[in-house]
C-alpha cells in the first residue's frame, strides 16, 4: 500500500495581495507546492 502525505495550505487574500486579488498571483502561489511535487486535489472558497 502507498504511503499519502496531506498538506493544507490557507491564502487570506486581503492579508496576502492587499485586497486586490489578481489571478496570476493567485495561480504563481498555488504552483509553488506544485514545483515541490504536491498535487492539488481541493480547492474551496470560504467568501
């Protein structure tokens, strides 16, 4: 059987992009655990 490892990552983008959200920030975030090998699986908004 393999071995799964979960990692939870959490963006406040008032905090992150100063109110202004802009899609490729969002996008260049979201590919940093990419480039480590994580795989999203889940995406929610929670506003």
């Amino acid at each position: 059987m393999g071995k799964y490892e979960y990692k939870v990552v959490n963006y406040d983008p008032q905090a992150f992009f100063g109110g202004s959200v802009k899609v490729n920030q969002i996008e260049n975030q979201l590919n940093l655990p990419g480039n480590d090998g994580w795989e999203m699986v889940s995406c929610t908004s929670s506003g």
